[in-house]
C-alpha cells in the first residue's frame, strides 16, 4: 500500500475531492483525519472509512478560522502520534463572484478566507506538525484557472487559486531542505457539485467544455489518484509544481473575444 504509516489530514474532506481522496488514502493505508465544516458530512466518510477496515476521524473546522486549524492539527497528532500528508483542499466557488465591476467585497473577502487564507492556516499549523514527523507532502489545491483565467467570470476565485499556486511554490522553495514536499494540484473542470452549482446553466457548461480536448468534465476520483501520486513516495522528487489535471485544458486553452 501506497500510504502504510502514513497520517493524512484532508480538509473538505466531507464532499468531491476531499471525499474521494478521503477514501482512497485510506485505502492505501493511511490514518485519515476527515476535516470539514459539516461535521456530519465528515462523519459519514470517516465511518465509510472504518466500516472498511480502515483508521479515519472526522473533525469539524472552518478553515478560515486559527483555533479551527490548530485544532485540526493537534488532532490528528493526538490521535495517531504523527501527521506526514497535509492536504489543503477545502474551497467554495461562490455563485455570485463575477468579473470585477459586479463582484461585492463580501464575496471577494469570503472566497479569499477560505480559499487562501484556508491554506495558509494550514500550512502555518500544519508544517511544524511535519517537521516533528520527520517531513512529508503538502497538497494545496488550485485550479487550472490560476494558468489561464477563465472566459465564464469568476475573479474572486480565480484570483484565489492564483494565490495558491504562488504561496505553494514558495512554499515549496523554503522548506525543500527540511523534506517536506509542497505542490499545487490544479485540477481542470469537474462534475463536482460546487461547480456545477457555478455552471448552473448549459451555456455555461459548454462555454468551459468547448475548451477541453478530452470534451468531458473530469471526476473528482480523477484528482484523488493524482492527489495520491502527490502525498506518497512515488513522487520523492516533485516539490513546487503546478500539477495539471486538467483534460488538456490549459494546451488548448483560448479565453474568446
């Protein structure tokens, strides 16, 4: 198994990339800490987990909030002794973020809370935590809107995914010596129920889906198998790349006139 003696702590683990990677990790054999804002949510895939025979807790934290986040760490070291895999994934994609003239502060600030501030409050707790483990992988996830934009607005969001993308490389540069891995994983459009609440109309859909070469939107079980390419040792010598999981999007991208 990929992931034997390893603790990974995956936020938004309640739902889409964070379930399914929730799932698969366990399954590799990891100690999975389900973190989410709906505890119940978690709940459900943590005892998916152990009614399989695997180790998971469920945790409730918005991770826009330090205490939440400290807390979240300190659980998992409680818990299971160590944590090795960090895996930053919750996010929101607000249904009223728009282009820059439309969009409202209170969308802006919300997005960038959870979105990037989300994963700096991980890393800030989350890095000393894996630097007494020994060092492991952080998984920040992005989006391929942070290479390309995107032609349907949403400037918050992409903005934040942008944001993501540099504090990941740069995290990725100052702690290379201390083996801790950090890469961004920036996943192209999937069937995932927080976009397609976005793409709530057809024309929306087909605007993003003219765009892909693989003509179909990818599923989250797509990114949990890249995610688990990136927490484990197969990936030892991958630290600070934007990793592209995307149907071919950003080769063929061309934002229309």
């Amino acid at each position: 198994m990929r992931l034997e003696n390893q603790v990974a702590l995956i936020t938004g683990a309640g739902s889409g990339i964070g379930k399914e990677t929730a799932l698969l990790f366990a399954a590799e054999g990891a100690a999975v800490v389900a973190v989410d804002i709906n505890l119940t949510a978690a709940e459900s895939v943590a005892a998916e987990i152990t009614t399989a025979g695997g180790r998971a807790l469920a945790v409730k934290a918005d991770v826009s909030k330090a205490a939440d986040c400290e807390a979240m760490v300190a659980a998992a070291e409680s818990t299971y002794g160590k944590l090795t895999v960090l895996f930053n994934n919750a996010g929101i994609s607000h249904a009223d973020d728009d282009d820059s003239v439309s969009t409202t502060e209170d969308v802006w600030d919300l997005t960038f809370a959870i979105n990037v501030k989300g994963v700096f409050l991980g890393c800030k707790y989350g890095i000393p935590a894996l630097r007494r483990a020994g060092g492991g992988s952080i998984i920040n996830t992005a989006s391929f809107v942070a290479i390309v934009g995107a032609a349907t607005p949403q400037l918050a969001y992409t903005s934040s995914k942008g944001a993501v993308l540099s504090m990941s490389k740069e995290l990725a540069c100052i702690h290379a010596r201390e083996n801790i891995r950090v890469n961004a994983l920036c996943p192209g459009p999937l069937r995932t129920e927080l976009l397609m609440k976005y793409l709530n109309t057809d024309e929306k859909k087909q605007r993003r889906l003219v765009h892909v070469p693989m003509g179909r939107f990818g599923e989250a079980k797509e990114i949990a198998k890249a995610a688990l390419y990136l927490a484990c040792d197969d990936s030892s010598f991958v630290t600070g790349t934007e990793f592209m999981v995307d149907g071919g999007i950003t080769a063929a991208y061309t934002t229309p006139l």
